[in-house]
C-alpha cells in the first residue's frame, strides 16, 4: 500500500508539470502540440508501468480497455456518450 501512495503520488507530480508546461507553451501552436503530445505518451508509458507493478505485487493483470466502434450514423456528442458508457475494462476478481 505504502509503494503504491508513492508511486501515485510520484506519477501525479510527473504528470502535473508536464500539463504545466503544455499549458505554458500552448500558445505557440507547434511547441504547444508537441508538448502536449508528449504528456499523453509519458501518462500512457506510466500507467503501463503501474499495471506490470500491480501484477507483479499482486497477481493481478490489468488489461487495456479497448475503445468501443464508433458507428458511422451517430452524432460526434452520441458516440462520446456510448464511449463514457461503455463497459469498464474486466479484470479478475
């Protein structure tokens, strides 16, 4: 539990400066883009480590959720509401 908080709270900081400084340079459209882009790529690098942490502390694998399929006849608004209320990711009890 104690690694976990830290881990946590390590992550949370890691990912608060770097929106921080995506913020900060959103301004200039190319430097902002990038940054941005590089935020999203370490938060999914992160969360990646913190599922082979959990597997490797309790046996449990956490698998990705994949996104659903959009429909091609929905409205951009629809398929965000089918997204957010698609089933979670099902992992083991």
């Amino acid at each position: 539990m104690i690694v976990s908080l830290v881990t946590g709270s390590l992550f949370c900081v890691v990912l608060a400066c770097a929106l921080l400084l995506a913020g900060s340079v959103s301004w200039i459209v190319g430097i902002g883009m990038l940054a941005l882009s590089s935020t999203l790529r370490l938060a999914a690098r992160m969360a990646r480590v913190d599922r082979w942490r959990i597997w490797r502390m309790n046996g449990v694998r956490i698998e990705l959720a994949s996104p659903p399929e959009p429909a091609s006849d929905l409205s951009f608004r629809q398929r965000q509401k089918a997204w957010s209320q698609s089933a979670p990711c099902r992992c083991p009890p």
